[in-house]
C-alpha cells in the first residue's frame, strides 16, 4: 500500500547508488564523457527502465530494457510499482521522459507464461501473460499516453526473431543498437 509515508528516502534508493559509481569510475580511469549507457535484461530490465523513470536528472544517454517480467506503466490511474499513482514523479517530468531514448526489447519466442519467476499477479497479468506481451503492452500504452499529452515519444521497441528469453540475444542486440 504505497503512499507518501511508506516512502523510503530517496539517498537510500539502490537508484541512488548508480551516479557515485560512474562518478568515481570517471576519476580512476580519467574518463573525459559525462553520460553513460544503461543496459538491464530481466530483473534488470526492470532496474534499467525504473531508474529511467525515477531518476531523470541522471547523467542517462539511453536505457535499454530488454525483457522485463513486469513493468511500472506510466500511469497515474496505477497505483505503484505497477505505475505511477503514489509515486514520486510528476506529469512533467514524464512529459520530458517520453522525448528521452529508451528502448524496449523482448526476445520474439520469450512467450512462456509460466517461465521461471514471472511474476502472476492480477496487476502483472494485466500487461500480458508472458514477456512478449507485457513488452507490447507496456510500449503500446506509454506511446498513447505520450500522444494523449501531446508529447514526442522517441522510444523505441524490437523484438528479437528466434529468441526466448536469452540474456546473450539482447545483450548483442543492445551492443548492436548502443554502439
């Protein structure tokens, strides 16, 4: 039952944890750029697409997001984790995240609903009974919502022909699409 009081305190986020990372990478390896990538498949995926959300002032140049089990959707009218109602981020700074760059990818074949760990909860469920579905679903929406404001939505969404959920398959894709 999220709400303003169960809110933990932002400097304890793992999100949190992310910058001083990269901030200290920089210094011990004299790295000149200041904005990085974010990859995550599954679980991290899930981590990649919500530090997108919750964490817009990062130094973020693109997120990929490749087969998440579940996704926090971009609307207000869903309670949190599974959207935004309760949740710390206001519509302009979604406005702005539609015109941002994060990619949604999902291996074509990675349709097995009882696959280990996807979550089945009614709320999960109603993005899809599997990871392809629940890509589509969490993509499709967030681009009407985007319309629906009036906004740019710059996202994009592959599917990977002849993959399942395999880490190898979207890590390459990812590399192919960052780099």
């Amino acid at each position: 039952n999220p709400s303003e009081a169960t809110l933990n305190d932002e400097s304890i986020w793992t999100f949190s944890v992310i910058e001083p990372i990269f901030d200290d990478f920089k210094t011990r390896t004299n790295l000149a750029t200041n904005m990085y990538d974010v990859f995550g498949h599954s679980a991290g995926a899930q981590v990649a697409h919500r530090y997108f959300f919750f964490k817009p002032d990062a130094r973020v140049n693109r997120v990929i997001s490749a087969s998440a089990g579940w996704y926090t959707m971009p609307d207000f009218e869903v309670d949190f984790p599974y959207g935004f109602g309760f949740a710390p981020i206001s519509e302009i700074v979604l406005k702005e995240l539609f015109e941002r760059r994060l990619t949604v990818i999902v291996g074509a074949n990675d349709t097995d609903p009882n696959s280990y760990a996807l979550r089945h909860t009614a709320e999960a469920d109603e993005q899809g009974l599997n990871r392809v579905e629940r890509a589509n679903y969490f993509y499709n929406n967030s681009r009407q919502i985007a319309l629906d404001y009036g906004v740019s939505f710059r996202w994009q969404f592959k599917a990977i022909a002849n993959a399942g959920h395999d880490f190898g398959a979207t890590s390459s894709t990812a590399v192919a699409l960052l780099y």
